[in-house]
C-alpha cells in the first residue's frame, strides 16, 4: 500500500533537509499598507527554496465601522503573537514594526526584539539602529513635507488641518513634525485645535468633526491626512456638510492605497513603493543568507496628484481607471461572493466544533477534517499545555506578554486529505526550536500564522499553508477556533466539576452507610442492603448473625481508646473472615455488629469457627488483654415477605445466651 504523504512526512521529522526559514512579523494587517508588502513578499519568496512564516497580527476594534465589541478589547493578545516565532527555527526576520507598534503606546522596540530569536532583521517602517539589524524605510518626513508645501504654494491654503496618527507610533510623529515645520516655515500659525489624532484607521469621523467645529464659520483650506485610510472618513464628514472635496476643502492623504485613484474625488497622496519595499526586502534576505552584510536604505517618496488637493492632474490615468472600472466592479462582486461562502463556511465550520466541545481529540479531528474538505494544503495546530489568562488595562504602561513555556503541543497535523490528531495527553512536545521540522516539506512551503484566543484566554498558534487572498477568511476562522477552545476548555472544567462533584457524592455516600473505624457498613447501611440481599438470595437457607466485642469498656477504661479501636477492628476484620465473599456484615453500634451470609455450617459451628480465630489472634498479640466476641445466630430461609426484624431478634436473643458464658475480664494480667 503506498505511503500517504502524511505518514511519510512524520516519519521523516528528524530527517528533514534544513532549508533557510524566513519570519514576517506584521500587524494592522487588514489594511492596504501591510497586506500589499506581504503580498509582494509572497510572490518574490515563492521563487526562492526558502520556507518563510507569516505571524499576521491585526486590530479587529479598527475595522469594525461604528462598532465596538466587547471581544475587540482583547485585542491586547496580538502582541504575545510574534513571541511564538521562539518555537520556530528561524534564520532571518523581518519586522513591519510600524505596523505593530501603531496600537501599543510606549512599545519599547527593544524589549519586543528580546523576545524574539535572536538572528540577523530587517526592520520595515523604522530606522532603528539595533545590533545585528538593518531598516528599509520611506522618509516619511519628506513625503508628508512635499504635500503640506503642495498645498501652501500652488492652492494658496493657509487654514489647514491635520489629522495625525497616533504620536507613539514613529511614522505618525515624523509626518506630524513635517507638518508643523512646514508651516512654521512659511510663517503659518500651528492652530493646535485643527489638529487631532486618529490611529490610522479610517473612522476618523468623530475627529473631523472635531477640526470642522473648531474651525467655526470659516472652514479650513484643506484637511490633510497622515495615511489614506483616515481620508474615507475625511470624505465622509465634508460630504455631510456639503462641502466639495477638492474644491471647498482640499484634502490629501499618505500611502497610494489601492483604492486611491478610485475614490471620488481621486485621492492626492504620497506613494510609497510598496513594491520596491518587497523587492529590497527579499534582496537584503538572499544578502544575508549567502553571508553578506546589506545595508540600510531609506525609500523615496513620491507624490501623486489627483483631484483631492484641488489639481486636475492626472486625468488621463483617471480615465484609464475609469475604463476599467468595469472590469474591476466584475472582479470585485467574484470576491465578495466567494468572501460571502467562506463567511457561511466559517459559521458552519464554528457550529460543527461547538458540538464536539466535549471531546478534545473529537474536537481536533473536526478542525482537521474541515481544514481537508476547504483544500488547504497542510495545516497545523500548536497548542499550549493549558490555557493561559493574560490580562491587561487600557492605560496600563505594562505590556500585556504571556511568558513563553518552554515546551508546546501538537494535537493535530493535516496534509492534503490526510491528517492525524492526539489527545493533548499523546500530542507530539515541543521545544523552543523544534517546530521547524514540522513545517518543512520536500518543496519550499509559506505558512501563515494565526494567534488562537478568547478574550483574555491564549491557547496557542494554527499554521496554514494557503495564499495572501485567503487571509481575511482565515483570520476570521482563527477567531472561531479560539471561540471553539474555549467552550471546549468551558466543557472540560464542567466534567471536572462534576467528577469533582460526584467523587464528594459517592464520598458523602460512603460515609453515610460506612463505619469510618471499620470499613464496614454502619446501621443504616447494612439494613438499606438487608432486602436487597434477601431478594437476591430468595429460596436460599441463609444465617442472620448478631456479635458483641467482649469488655469493650473495660479495654478503654483501662488501656484507651486507641486500643479499644484496635479490639474494634480486629473483632470486624473476624467476623468479615467468617462470613467471606457471599455475606453482608455491618457495625451497628460501639461493640455491636449484625451479619448475614449462605447457610454453610450451624450456628454452633460458625461460633467455635469466630472462637478459634480470636484465639489465634490473642495468642500472636502482645496486647495485654483478650480480643473475644460473644455471638448468636438464626437460621432462615429467604422469602420475599420475610420478616428480618423476627430473624435479627432471634439472633439477639441468642447472642444473650452466648454473653452470659464470656469471661468477666478480657485483661490478660491483673493490675
């Protein structure tokens, strides 16, 4: 039978054939800026026999348009993300570290790098000047420059306004000081009240408003914005005031997002290459791999007119544009169809996991056989041994990073049609480093990496091999499968409870019918189970059995309790000899205990039976006085209407008997 590529696949971990491993550390990743560099890397990557991991990290509170979700203030999680990259075995990492600083204030980029492997990185979007490091970054100064001065000397604007990113974030700051400076040199006033800060989103409207308010009956010349993005809400907020953009209020934006020349008016905005950035990326890579020392490289920008600030240029590109517009809109409706069947496929797929939410190897066989029924190409599942709380408040300086553990688990690993899943208790361990051979191939591979998580709770990473237009859907399940552990984790600690519950019930149950001396059962227990073993017997000829401890009081009197529970034991331990297997004996009172069993021998003979046992036993012990028992007995036959009050009480009377002829003093020496 020919081997699946599978089971070849875990059959060769150890034996795979190192090939460089490449990291893409990006967040913001459902905007236009980030995703076209991934996309451009991919292409370029995908020539090269290099593995490559993408740790895809994003904002979801930044794309939901006027909402926000309670689960969007867990967002805080992505930034353990790219922690995960220390189980990999990575050989060079590039860093988009304007994307991920842009929602945590004060993020100290070395702390960040601290946490990651320490190999040579190419940093994106931030110049700084760490050991063992290079940059590739547009001058984000000049560029915002070229547009301010755009709009002082060729539209005569004065009153401008700025809707800046967030200040913590290193491309938003220099953008800001380009504007000031600008102004400044040309003898403008900085109004700090037609200035606000977004964070590069683009539900920017409330701050629009905030700049239209301030400005009072004369609006300003032109609203420039730090990216594009936040220019859609610029556009919205003019056109609910009535205000023409390009005409009454100038407008200009930073980026050329794919969806610039198509807005109306066409947007004017500062391009950056994001091309050029993938090509110098993957070159700089290749340098360091062959062992050479590339160096850093600032990006020119360039500045695109269109209609927003007032030009009419490029109109025959605007024609261009139009003329496709078309073919877009067709391709567009394709993928919002295509997007619309992977919606309902996410649902489906988070319905089907819900159910197996008992089950954890059930569970991870769902995912596996959902991922092999989407076509993905091999996916798999790293999981930490429980889940971790990470917690954190908004205005907390503190970082919110779960502490890496030294070791992960792999529940499930699927490959075309074929996949294989373990419990967590059987899952393949990892240590720091090892994931490499998991996710090596006999051909180059690119695999995206989702952050699996629940509000505060983290459970680990999923690694997908697909394509850059399958991300949006795929992070969306990535959300679903975190929903999914954690009502299995729900589920879990529910069985716990219950075990934990019916462990104290059976518990409460014992010593409710058991003497806690003896082990035998006590009263109530020995005559809840009296009908149940006269039914189970009926027909038979049966003993009932009645038996005293001989001077219990005189042992405890004289020697303690602790010996007269020593003569207690030793007398039930007799007695459980003597009925063996087939009986039922009980404690029922200090001294007292009620017995039942098969008819095997007479009553006498059972008597001399318990006689020569507790002769034995005072014979071996050194104890100083007489372990004896005086005992009385009934013989029946079981019935079901049979009266065991008249059986017990025959046995008691005969006990009576028996008491009379014990010795008056079980102690063995006089004192």
């Amino acid at each position: 039978m020919a081997q699946s590529a599978l089971e070849k696949h875990l059959r060769n971990l150890k034996q795979s054939k190192r090939r460089p491993v490449v990291a893409y550390l990006s967040g913001n990743i459902h905007s236009d800026h980030p995703m076209g560099i991934l996309r451009r890397l991919y292409e370029l990557f995908g020539t090269e026999d290099i593995d490559v991991r993408y740790f895809l990290g994003t904002e979801c509170m930044n794309f939901l348009e006027g909402i926000r979700l309670e689960q969007s203030r867990y967002d805080y999680q992505y930034i353990s993300l790219y922690n995960y990259s220390v189980f990999d075995e990575i050989d060079v990492l590039i860093v988009g570290f304007g994307t991920i600083s842009i929602y945590h204030r004060d993020m100290d980029i070395r702390a960040f790098m601290s946490r990651l492997p320490r190999v040579p990185c190419i940093f994106l979007e931030n110049d700084s000047s760490l050991e063992g490091s290079i940059f590739l970054m547009v001058d984000n100064y000049e560029g915002m420059r070229k547009t301010v001065e755009h709009v002082i000397t060729e539209h005569g604007c004065r009153k401008i306004g700025f809707v800046s990113g967030p200040l913590h974030n290193m491309e938003a700051r220099r953008r800001y000081q380009a504007y000031r400076d600008t102004l400044e040199a040309h003898g403008i006033e900085v109004d700090e009240t037609l200035i606000g800060f977004g964070d590069f989103a683009e539900h920017s409207d409330e701050i629009v408003e905030d700049i239209l308010a301030a400005a009072g009956e004369v609006p300003p010349d032109a609203i420039l914005s730090a990216n594009d993005e936040m220019c859609a809400g610029i556009y919205r907020v003019l056109k609910k005031h009535g205000y023409r953009v390009g005409e009454d209020i100038l407008v200009t934006g930073f980026d050329d997002m794919e969806m610039a020349p198509f807005v109306d008016p066409p947007l004017t905005t500062i391009r950056q290459d994001l091309s050029l950035y993938g090509d110098l990326a993957v070159e700089k890579t290749m340098q360091i791999l062959a062992g050479e020392k590339p160096v850093s490289e600032y990006l020119q920008p360039e500045m695109i007119i269109r209609r927003s600030c007032g030009c009419c240029g490029n109109a025959g590109r605007q024609s261009a544009a139009e003329t496709d517009e078309r073919s877009m809109l067709v391709s567009d409706i394709s993928s919002l169809r295509k997007r619309q069947q992977r919606t309902w496929i996410g649902a489906l797929i988070l319905r089907e996991l819900l159910i197996e939410s008992a089950d954890t190897k059930a569970f991870y066989e769902k995912l596996a056989r959902e991922f092999s029924y989407l076509n993905v190409s091999s996916s798999l599942l790293c999981l930490l041994e429980r889940p971790v709380a990470v917690t954190w408040e908004k205005d907390s300086k503190a970082e919110p990073i779960m502490e890496m553990p030294e070791r992960m688990y792999v529940p499930m690993i699927q490959i075309g049609k074929m996949y294989k899943v373990w419990s967590l208790e059987e899952a393949l361990q990892i240590g720091r480093g090892d994931l490499g051979s998991m996710l090596s191939f006999e051909e180059a591979c690119q695999t995206f990496v989702f952050l699996l998580f629940y509000e505060k709770y983290q459970y680990g990473m999923l690694y997908i091999r697909t394509n850059p237009e399958e991300i949006p859907f795929f992070y969306m399940l990535s959300m679903e499968i975190g929903t999914g552990l954690r009502y299995l984790q729900m589920s879990l600690e529910r069985k716990a409870y219950r075990e934990r519950l019916q462990k104290q019930n059976d518990m409460l149950q014992y010593t409710s019918t058991h003497d806690a001396l003896t082990g035998l059962r006590n009263r109530f227990g020995i005559l809840d189970e009296v009908p149940a073993y006269i039914k189970a017997t009926k027909g038979e000829k049966l003993i009932a059995l009645m038996a005293d401890l001989d001077h219990l009081k005189e042992i405890n009197d004289t020697f303690g309790h602790p010996e007269g529970d020593n003569a207690i034991r030793t007398a039930a331990q007799i007695l459980l000899d003597v009925t063996g297997s087939g009986g039922l004996v009980g404690r029922t009172g200090g001294d007292e205990f009620m017995a039942m069993l098969p008819y095997r021998e007479s009553v006498e003979e059972l008597r001399s039976r318990i006689e020569e046992l507790c002769a034995a036993y005072n014979a071996g012990s050194d104890k100083p006085y007489y372990v004896e028992l005086s005992v009385g007995g009934s013989v029946f036959t079981a019935s079901e209407n049979l009266d065991t009050q008249s059986v017990f009480q025959e046995a008691d009377e005969d006990l009576y008997r028996d008491k009379a002829l014990r010795r008056p003093s079980v102690l063995k020496q006089e004192r």
